[in-house]
C-alpha cells in the first residue's frame, strides 16, 4: 500500500493515512462514498464519523474555516430574523392592546406597558393512584435522609444550617409577579413531576418549624394537598387554581423561580409604581389570553 492510500480499518469506517491536514482536498486520493457515509460540509468528500460530529468537515484546515465562518453568518442571520420577529410581534401586541381596551371601554391604552409572559395550557385530568404512591416513596426517602443528617449533626441550629429563603406562611410575592403567574398559569410546574422540587432541606426547614410532627406525620401532610385532579404531565400539586401546597412548605424553587420573560417586566418596572401592565400570554408567536393590571 503506498503512503497516499486510505485504507478502512473497522466498521466504523474510520481513516489512517498520511497527515491529510496539510494536502488539500484536490490533491487527495478519493475516498469511496458509501450510503450514509458522512460528508464534508464544504468540499463533499467522505468524512470519518467522528469529524462529523465534531466539524461537520474534513480535516483540512481551509475547510473548517471556511465552515465557520458559514455559521457564523449563519447565526446572524437568524438572529436577525428573531429580531424582526420579536419586533413584529411587539407590534401585534400593542395592536391588540388598543383593541381590546376599546372594547372594555379603557382609555388611553397607551399608558399600559406590554409585557409578555409564556403560556401553559394542558387538560385538566384524574390524578392516577401510582403518581400518588412515588410522591410517597419520593417524601419517605427524602425524610429518612433527613433524620440521618439530623442524627449526624444533633446540634446544628436552623439558622446556622446551609442558607436558604423561608418564607413564611403569611409572606406574598409582587403583586406584578402574582399577576405575571397567573396569566402564565404554571409554565414553570412543568419539570415538578412527581418530586414536586421537594428537597432533604426543604423537609428539615419544615420539620424545624413543626417540631411536634413525627416522620409519618410530615408525610401524610404533604400528601394531604395532593388534589383528585391535576394538571396532565405537570408537577403533581399543580391544578386548576394553581400550586396546591401553600407557600411554606414549597421549595426554595418553587418560591423564587423567575423565568427569562418575567426577569425582563421587573426590570422594565424597577421605577417607582404604580404602574401600568398589559399582560399577554403567549405561546410561541400566538396570543392565549391577555389581562390589563393596575399596580
């Protein structure tokens, strides 16, 4: 075999042979394209299966520059294209805003700030009995666990365990950020599951502040709020009126998980209030409900 031959050496057809990065693909001698074979995304020739996933080219160093300047150009381009339709969609929503306060019978629409949130929407169904049950085994292991790092340090304070935000039963989000929530109605549940974003801390915070609950005990509460109906495919306390499990005993995620959009209204209305909010809920480019608020 002479040294400008390429030769396969397993079934993944992957290449030994001299340096192919110095000789450019026209001097090369041609590599049989067999079906499904990968491709250099610039010059076409057959490309190993590892060079695809990593470049997408071969190994010749005009290419994969010449490749990355395409996506570059590439990602421009799109970004430009979410630019105008971010600014399209803007236009819409301001739009829908002056036709809806006519209709309501809202003067001068224009004092309300657009603002849009995402959108959940998903039936309303029958909790099955098994999401119940690993609910229960999740809070069984979750309270073994914390009994045994509650046995390994006896005497650790509350206050000077890891930090976390407790908030208390009677404390309340931002009104802006309650009426964001609402108009969403839950995007963010999505990921609970049958976990609930429930965590060891979370059931040692609870356990410190009911001391005269037993293991059994702190177990059947957290089930108690487990509502007859969910939301399907959704965090398992997620129903029609929103979070079944009152603030206190929610997860640190659960109280303080801002999405992207709802980041973006607060710091649109860090001045001074009250202010003027047109909530619109979407998904994707599509209008699911809107709400004028006063705060």
């Amino acid at each position: 075999m002479s040294e400008n031959d390429i030769q396969v050496i397993n079934q993944n057809r992957s290449f030994r042979g001299w340096n192919l990065g110095i000789v450019p693909p026209d001097k090369r001698r041609r590599t049989v394209f067999l079906p499904g074979k990968a491709k250099c995304a610039v010059c076409g020739r057959g490309i190993t299966d590892r060079d695809w996933r990593l470049y997408q080219t071969c190994d010749f160093w005009k290419c994969r520059v010449q490749h990355r300047r395409q996506q570059r150009t590439f990602r421009t381009e799109i970004d430009e294209h979410e630019r105008r339709q971010r600014e399209e969609f803007e236009r819409r929503v301001c739009l829908l805003r002056d036709k809806a306060a006519g209709l309501l019978g809202i003067d001068g629409p224009e004092r309300f700030v657009p603002a849009v949130v995402p959108a959940f929407q998903r039936p309303i169904t029958y909790l099955p009995q098994k999401r119940r049950f690993a609910l229960g085994d999740h809070l069984k292991s979750l309270i073994a666990e914390a009994h045994e790092k509650r046995k390994v340090s006896p005497d650790d304070h509350p206050d000077n365990a890891a930090p976390t935000i407790a908030p208390d039963a009677n404390s309340k989000p931002l009104p802006i950020v309650q009426e964001a929530c609402t108009t969403c109605r839950g995007s963010c549940c999505i990921s609970g599951g049958n976990r609930a974003y429930l965590t060891v801390e979370m059931i040692l915070r609870y356990s410190n502040e009911h001391p005269e609950f037993e293991a059994h005990k702190v177990r059947a509460v957290f089930l108690s709020h487990v509502g007859e109906r969910t939301i399907e495919n959704s965090c398992i306390y997620h129903g029609k009126n929103g979070c079944g499990l009152p603030r206190d005993m929610r997860s640190t995620t659960c109280n303080e998980f801002e999405c992207a959009r709802l980041r973006r209204l607060l710091k649109k209305l860090s001045g001074p209030g009250p202010h003027l909010v047109f909530l619109v809920a979407a998904e994707k480019s599509r209008v699911v409900r809107y709400a004028f608020v006063h705060i």
